[in-house]
C-alpha cells in the first residue's frame, strides 16, 4: 500500500475533527474524497502532507511511518491546494528554482523550463506572479508541486477557480502522470471527483461514512448519500 | 551540502523579496528615525548632555524598531501559503529557522549601519565623549545585541504567524525574553559614549560581553533545536 491510515484521530484544542479515519490506498490507484464544509477533509490532506501532526494512530506513506521520518515523505509527495504555494513578487521561473533547489532537483533549470511549456506559462516565465491571473496562478502551482516528480500527488480543491482552459491543462497533466502516481484529491465536485477516481470517500464531521472502489459505485446511491451528508442529514 | 543550499536559497529568497518590496526596512528606518527626532525634542538634546542616557536611548529605539520589522517577516510566507509550501519541503526545520533569523539580523543590521550615525549627531556631543578605542566594543555590542534580537524575534514570529494578533504576541512574549539581551547590550554601548557604564569597572562591560555571548550561543541552539515543536508537521 502507498499510503495506510490507522485509526487516525485529530483533535483541535477539544473538538474532535478527525474520528477514527482508517483506510488504504494502493500505488497508482486515484482516491477521490468528499464532504460537506468542515468535515476534515482538507485537516486529513493536511496530515498526509506532514502540515499537521496527527493527535492519535499511525499514518504509513511511501513506507515510511508519520512523524518518524518527514523528510522522506516529503520528497515522495506533492501538494496543489486552492493556495497556490507561490511567491506573488518572485518571478513564475523563480517560484519554480526556488522550490527545485529545496528538493535538490537535478537538472533544475531544464526541469522548470520543461514545466512551465507544460503549463503553458513560458511566455510568461519571467514576469512576477503577482500580475498573473487566477487560473495562472494555479497552473503554476501545479508546476510547483511537480518539479520534484513526486509520486504521491495531494490535491485538495485543485479545480476550484480554475478557467475551462487550466481545467483541461490540469486534467490533460493528470492523465500524462497517471498510472505512476498516486492521487488524493478533495473536491465538492462531484462529476470530476467521480469521472478522475478509482475509489471514491465520504467524510461528514470527521468520520468515513462510505468508502468503496468506483467498480462497487452506484452512482444515483452515492449521490444521494453526498447530498444527505452535505445537508447534515446523516 | 543541500542543506547548506537550501539554506542559501532561503536566505536568497527572503533577501530578494525584499529588495522588491522594500517593505521591511523602509518602515523599520522610518521608525527609527522618528524615535530618535522624539528623543532630541524630548530631552532637549541641545542643551542637555544625554551621553549618560545614550546606550539605553539607543536600545530602546532599535528594540522596537526590530519589532516592527520581524512582524513583517512573515508577510511573504503567510501571502497564498507560501510557508506552507516551505513546510511541505524536505528541509529541516533548523534550516528554515537559521535562514529565516539570518535574513532578519541583516535588514536589523542595515537599518542600524543607517541609524547609528544619525544617533551620534542627536545624542552626543561629538567628540569629546566619545571613547573612539572602545569603537569595537560598541560594534560587538551592536552585533551580539542584533544575533539576540533576530535569533528571538524570529522564534516568535513563527509562533504569532498563524495567530490573530501576531502584532501584539511578538512585544509580549519577545520582550522578556529579550531582557537578557537588552541588559547588557546598553551597558556595552553605553561604555563607548561616555556614560553611566564608564564609570562601572572594565569587569562589567566585559562581563556583559559574556553574558550576552552566551545568551545568543545557548538560545540560539535552544531554537534550532526547538522549532521544528513549534511548527505542525
């Protein structure tokens, strides 16, 4: 397995937020998870991602073990959240040096270039991420969070305020790395969330109310149960 | 050596930044500017001989002033989540902390190059108090004072950065940890202007000189060691 959460739980001063989170994901598989507002979905990616430190269970990734060695599953993992990460009075060229150079990339300048054609910002390589748009600003975080190549990808909300044309780059990234790299995302969307994954997760105030492989989906089921646990009514 | 480069491009970075905004010691040379003009209407400079009063006038300006400034260190890293992103990198959390304080002693350091002679044109009456072969001594003081101030400033600031009011955590928590630094920082300054300390023994400038060396060496170690507690991982 890629990534084993074990009886997870979470705690901000006393209120409870995580609750007993178990699950796995395997290498190459594409989880997809939601939620309604405050459910710890975003709480999780971010013990996943090392931001938050769990109050209680075991996290495995990449084999190694949560809070036993950082350093190593940070150089597995990437990040692209709805804060794009960026630098807004460094240049799009420089953002990506800057994080290159942190995770000791090899290559780093044709890494960057390579990236930036990826996300089609190379015109735009050394003008200042403050003058970018929003839909820019994502596209190059994505870049960011790729410049390692890492093989575990986090993606909470990565779509939202996202143009139909940094959707179709970021689905167009997805697809090219897919197979290699294993996903979590978080999204509210769920056509996309469901269309992307290979298993599918519901949180609703801190605790898995479902969690099955998309072969196993009814979709009119699941949908029903999002909207139940969107509405509070689960 | 990647942590050597790493901590290089921290450093590089937060330099950069603020060679674009400027944000950081412009406010901070504003500040001290007005202090000091404060000061000279205050005491009324022309007339009356505050050489006695220097060392502590001096330390109090740059105290506050370094304030300002480490409040805005964190700026850049709390604009769209970019520490965060630092804190998702493989880079040890001591790295992050001697870059980060790195970057503060030199703009706290520039301000005070800036500073200090302005200071002397105000508040002393040049030359003849002025003890020009304790010039070192006034320098090292200036420099074990500014590593102190930087080292705890930028300890705090990493606590306040995610808090609401940051502006207020950093005075609170980061002035009495500071005293020990403060102390003897006006006693060494005071020495080169003629003051109050001249007239204490060479022992107790040369015992501040110690205890503030020793002040930074071992909070200085306390907060490497430390900051990655600080930080959620």
């Amino acid at each position: 397995m890629e990534i084993e959460v074990q009886n997870l739980d979470k705690y901000f001063g006393r209120r409870q937020v995580l609750k007993q989170i178990n699950f796995s994901v395997k290498k190459g598989a594409f989880l997809s998870i939601f939620g309604p507002n405050g459910a710890g979905k975003t709480t999780l990616v971010k013990i996943l991602s090392t931001l938050e430190r769990p109050t209680d269970g075991k996290v495995t990734i990449a084999k190694a073990v949560l809070g036993q060695d950082p350093t190593e599953i940070r150089r597995r993992i990437g990040l692209i959240s709805h804060s794009p990460l960026l630098y807004l009075d460094l240049s799009a060229y420089e953002n990506l040096e800057f994080y290159g150079t942190l995770y000791g990339v090899a290559g780093l300048r044709e890494r960057a270039e390579f990236l930036l054609e990826q996300v089609e910002l190379t015109h735009r390589r050394h003008d200042l991420v403050r003058t970018f748009s929003k839909g820019m600003l994502q596209r190059l975080a994505i870049a960011r969070a790729l410049m390692h190549q890492p093989s575990i990808l986090f993606l909470d909300e990565p779509y939202s305020g996202l143009d139909p044309h940094a959707v179709d780059i970021l689905d167009g990234l997805i697809d090219s790395i897919r197979g290699d790299h294993t996903f979590v995302m978080v999204s509210h969307n769920l056509e996309k969330g469901l269309s992307l994954c290979s298993a599918a997760m519901i949180i609703e105030a801190g605790r898995i109310i479902f969690h099955e492989d998309k072969k196993d989906i009814d979709v009119d089921e699941f949908q029903q149960v999002y909207r139940r646990s969107v509405k509070g009514e689960l | 050596m990647l942590p050597l480069r790493q901590l290089w491009v921290i450093l590089k970075k937060d330099i950069l930044l603020e060679l674009r905004t400027k944000e950081m010691i412009v406010s901070m040379l504003l500040f001290v500017m007005l202090t000091m003009v404060v000061f000279n209407y205050t005491f009324n400079a022309e007339k009356n001989d505050l050489t006695a009063f220097g060392g502590g006038l001096l330390w109090l300006a740059f105290i506050f002033t370094s304030f300002l400034g480490l409040n805005r260190s964190f700026v850049h890293e709390k604009d769209e989540g970019c520490f965060d992103g630092l804190l998702l990198s493989p880079v040890d959390r001591s790295i992050i902390y001697i870059a980060k304080m790195a970057g503060n002693l030199i703009f706290i350091s520039i301000v005070e190059i800036i500073a200090v002679p302005f200071f002397t044109i105000f508040f002393i009456r040049f030359p003849f108090y002025v003890y020009w072969d304790r010039l070192w001594l006034f320098v090292m003081g200036l420099i074990l004072g500014n590593i102190g101030i930087a080292g705890v400033g930028t300890f705090v600031a990493t606590l306040a950065v995610n808090t609401k009011r940051r502006d207020l955590l950093l005075p609170i928590v980061g002035l009495p940890l500071l005293m020990p630094v403060l102390a003897p920082a006006v006693i060494i300054s005071g020495a080169m202007m003629g003051g109050a300390a001249t007239k204490n023994t060479a022992e107790l400038v040369a015992a501040s000189v110690k205890i503030l060396a020793a002040y930074d060496i071992v909070f200085f170690a306390a907060m490497a060691l430390i900051y990655d507690s600080v930080l959620g991982e």
